[in-house]
C-alpha cells in the first residue's frame, strides 16, 4: 500500500490535532518533505537551528528535538562543531507519523515541566523532610559522586536523588508525578539527545547542583530549596540547547 508524505497544510485547518502530533514531529514532518522533494540534498549542511526555526515558525529547541528525531531514522547526522547534514533521502513516499518514533514528550517540554513541578516539591520537602528523609537524600547523593565516571550508576542514583526529595513531601501523587516524569525521560529522542551532551562534566555539574539543593533542605529553606531545583534543571536545559556549531 503506497503511504504519501504529508504535506504543511493539509486536511482542515478545523481538525483536531492528534495527540502524537507534537510541534517538533510536525517540524520533523516537514524536514522530512523537503528532503524527500530534493530542497535539502544528501551530503548538504542543513540551515542553522536559528534559520530553520525562523522559517517554521517554531522554537529552536523544537528544531533541536526535530533533527534528533530525524538522526533516529537515519535521515540526518550531527556533526559536533560542523552542524547537520543530510545523510539519506527517503527512497519512497514515507507516511507521518509512522516513519518517526513513537509519539513522547520532547526532552526541553518533559525538562520544563519538571522544573516548574519539582522546583515546587523541594520548596515544600523543606519544610516537611524528616531527618531520616535527609539521610535516604544524602545517601542517593553520596552515590551520584561515587558513581561520578560511570554513567547509569550515576543516573540511577540521580533519579532516586529526586525521588527521595518528593517522598519527603509525604504526597504520594508528588511522588508519582516524579516518578513518571523521570520515566518517560527513557525515550529514543530523550537518549539520542544525552549521547550528544551527557559528559562527565555535565555529571559533576549536576553533583554540584545536588548538593546546593541539599543544603537548601537541610537548612529549611523552602525560598532557597526552590531556586536551587530550577537552577539545575535550568541548566540542563542551557547545556542540552547548546549550539552544534
């Protein structure tokens, strides 16, 4: 059965927007057309995230999260301090969203929602942790600097970093908020996006930014608690948007 790619526009501009169809899977979409059309030729650099994102109409982490889609398929390369190239054009019509990877949250929209919610459960952990919460805190905390060269040590013990801050609020929905942001945080786009930017300068940022946020729980300090959580997870988001050239 011959499958068509979707072109900008198409079908009723009054139809609802399928759940899956998120703006940097549209955008991939999109990309994926004018690859396909002859616009963007294999072996060329795409425009810079700066032009795409002025041409769509989009953010730049949109674009990002596009291309990082597109490298998933095959269809792109990032190419640290070059940018991005085309490595292969479709050789048949392609249907959106089929070719792309299973619809999920892209890594800046799941990272600004856990800024905003877990910035909230450390401000209020600060107030209700109990000093055996400290010690399980702690405990996460001192395993991440253990674990500091090895990579999903050191993330299991981050995750549970987090997870004990939000069991400390003694809120089980906190928890289970927590708990599912972190798990959707396993996607394809999610990891592909950490092979670029995940280093172990970016582990010992985050230990530094763990123990500010520990401080902040052990003095109970709620204002303080707050502004150290967005601080880092801010930062992540700084250091995963970073420019590829």
């Amino acid at each position: 059965m011959a499958l068509h790619l979707i072109q900008p526009g198409d079908g009723p501009e009054s139809a609802p927007k399928p759940a899956a169809d998120r703006s940097y899977q549209r955008l991939a979409a999109q990309l994926l057309t004018l690859i396909a059309q002859g616009e963007f030729k294999v072996g060329e650099r795409l425009p810079s995230e700066r032009a795409l994102a002025e041409r769509f109409d989009v953010s730049r982490t949109s674009v990002r999260e596009a291309t990082i889609a597109l490298e998933l398929q095959g269809v792109v390369e990032v190419r640290g301090g070059s940018g991005i190239y085309v490595t292969q054009a479709p050789s048949a019509p392609v249907a959106f969203p089929g070719f792309m990877p299973a619809a999920e949250p892209g890594p800046f929209e799941l990272l600004r929602a856990r800024c905003l919610i877990e910035s909230e459960i450390a401000s209020l952990a600060a107030e209700t942790r109990k000093d055996g919460d400290l010690d399980r805190i702690f405990s996460a905390l001192a395993d991440m600097r253990e674990h500091i060269d090895d990579k999903e040590a050191n993330e299991a013990a981050d995750q549970l970093f987090h997870l004990r801050i939000a069991e400390s609020t003694g809120n089980s929905v906190l928890l289970q908020m927590v708990t599912a942001m972190w798990a959707q945080s396993k996607g394809p786009v999610w990891t592909k996006i950490e092979h670029h930017f995940h280093t172990p300068e970016l582990r010992l940022a985050s230990h530094a930014d763990h123990q500010r946020i520990f401080k902040a729980l052990l003095a109970r300090d709620p204002v303080a608690a707050r502004g150290a959580m967005r601080a880092h997870l801010e930062r992540v988001i700084g250091e995963f948007a970073q420019a590829w050239r």
